[in-house]
C-alpha cells in the first residue's frame, strides 16, 4: 500500500499532522478558520520530550488529550507498517 500525502489523526486533528515517514508537523488554527502547518519533528521522542514538546505549543492540552494523541498516534504507525485500510489520507 503506498501512502500519499498526510495522515491526519483521528483524535488530534488539530494539533499533528502524520506523514508517512513517521515525521509530525504541528498544525496551527488561525482566526478565519484556516490552518498552516509550523515546525516538524519525529515522533521517535522520549515519552518526556514529546509531553514537553506539547506542553511548549499546546499549553492547554490535557494529560488526557495527550494520552490520547500518544495511543493514536501509536495506532496510525502501526497502521501504516501494516498497511492496514483504516488510515484517514487527505
């Protein structure tokens, strides 16, 4: 199965983008409802870099919103390793 274009979590639509290289860019909603992506990083972090670096752009994130991004994070990856059909391309 050959992924085209990002991968946008079911859960965390408005803080990450996926790409297929398992790299994540962060998105930013802007006042007139459109959104620009800003920064990039690997999702290959520490459990404690990856919380600080949400804690740093997302200062009102929840431990649960970021338990969640982490499991559904951890599901798209898999998903893509197994080409599964489930995963959301835009």
């Amino acid at each position: 199965m050959i992924l085209e274009g990002p991968i946008w979590l079911a859960n965390s639509d408005r803080y990450f983008i996926l790409h297929r290289d398992g790299s994540l860019q962060l998105r930013q909603e802007l006042i007139d409802e459109t959104s620009i992506l800003v920064d990039s990083c690997n999702y290959f972090y520490q459990k404690n870099d990856f919380l600080k670096l949400c804690q740093s752009h997302f200062p009102a994130m929840t431990m649960i919103e970021f338990g969640n991004i982490q499991k559904t994070l951890d599901h798209q990856l898999v998903a893509i390793k197994g080409g599964a059909s489930d995963v959301r391309l835009f």
